[in-house]
C-alpha cells in the first residue's frame, strides 16, 4: 500500500513537472496532478497490458519502441478523461510521458 501511496505522489509531482517543461501538456491546479496521476495509474494498470498484448507483432518488429507509443496513448487518454488535465499533440503526450517515466523511476529507484 505504501509503494502505490509513494507511486502516486512521485507521478503527480513529475506531472507537475511536465506541464512547466513541455508547453503542450496543461494542468488547471494541484488537485487536477493528484486525479490524473490516478487515472494515468490505473489506465497503466489496466488498458495498457491489454494494449501490450495486442500490439505485440508491431513492438517486437520495432524493437520495442512502439511502447512508447503505447504510453503516448495512455498519457493522451488521461487528458481526455480528466477535466483540466489537457495534452494538445501525441508528440506532447509522447515527451510527457517520456519525462515522466524517467522522473518516476529515478525517485523510485532512489527510495529504498
């Protein structure tokens, strides 16, 4: 419980981070990070090892890179689903979901 607690915080600050560094990602307040960082959890959770799955011949044929494309989505999606939450372009969501990737498994490396 206390992983997923950690998880969450450590996505809503790099969401945080994301909206001040890529121009098209937005964010209205604090409490718009902490809904989307928990749609973003659970869409991870549950669409995207579906999603995975499904896409397979095109991720081994592209050496794996095409789960970038797959986080792009899931990024894209948690902007649509959450009001005040916004992502303009796949190439925002893809540089967003990229930057919070490498912050989440930074920090979360880090914790012990």
């Amino acid at each position: 419980m206390t992983h997923i607690l950690v998880s969450w915080i450590v996505t809503t600050l790099a969401i945080l981070v994301v909206t001040h560094l890529i121009p098209g990602v937005h964010v209205r307040s604090l409490g718009t990070a902490i809904v989307a960082a928990a749609i973003l959890g659970i869409l991870n959770a549950l669409v995207r090892p579906i999603l995975v799955i499904l896409t397979l011949p095109l991720t081994i044929l592209t050496l794996g890179l095409f789960l970038f494309v797959i986080n792009a989505l899931m990024f894209q999606l948690a902007g649509a689903l959450v009001p005040g939450f916004h992502v303009d372009s796949f190439w925002s969501a893809l540089l967003g979901s990229v930057i919070v990737s490498i912050i989440s498994y930074i920090v979360l490396s880090l914790r012990i």
